[in-house]
C-alpha cells in the first residue's frame, strides 16, 4: 500500500468507530482488536456517547492538528513495519 492508500484506509477505520455503539459486542471486540494491532485509540478507550460524539463534530474546528497527525503517522508505520 502507498502512503494515500493507508491515510484513506486509517479514515475508514476511524469512519467505522461512528458505528461502535449499534455493533454486536464480538464487532466492538473486533475493531478494538483491530485499532490496537495499528496504533488507533481503540473505541473502548474513547468513553464513545452520542453526545460526545456531537461534541466532537461541533468542537472539530479546535482539534489539534498535531494529534491527529501523529496518530496517523503512528498507524502508517505500524501498517508499513516501521515500529519507531
């Protein structure tokens, strides 16, 4: 995979923690699992609610863009075998 590739592959990923709360428990267990294996927070971590979840979209303006970068970064090296 080329580095555009894995950076829309980590947005799917994170895109599919939106329907966390409506999977079975084995689907939650699983994408932990999955988050865990590349260097995403997994969901379980995030205390997900819907209004948090709202909170989020209306306070996306002040995410900060270090954070999201170096998590993404984090997921494109594990994927790669960069484990640094």
């Amino acid at each position: 995979m080329n580095k555009e590739e894995l950076e829309k592959l980590y947005h799917l990923l994170n895109d599919l923690g939106w329907e966390y709360q409506r999977m079975s428990r084995d689907g939650q267990e699983t994408l932990d699992q999955i988050y865990a294996m590349v260097g995403i927070e997994p969901m379980e971590d995030r205390s997900v609610s819907v209004e948090a979840n709202m909170s989020l979209v209306e306070d996306d303006m002040s995410a900060d863009p270090d954070d999201i970068e170096f998590e993404k970064n984090v997921f494109i090296n594990r994927i790669k075998g960069n484990n640094d």
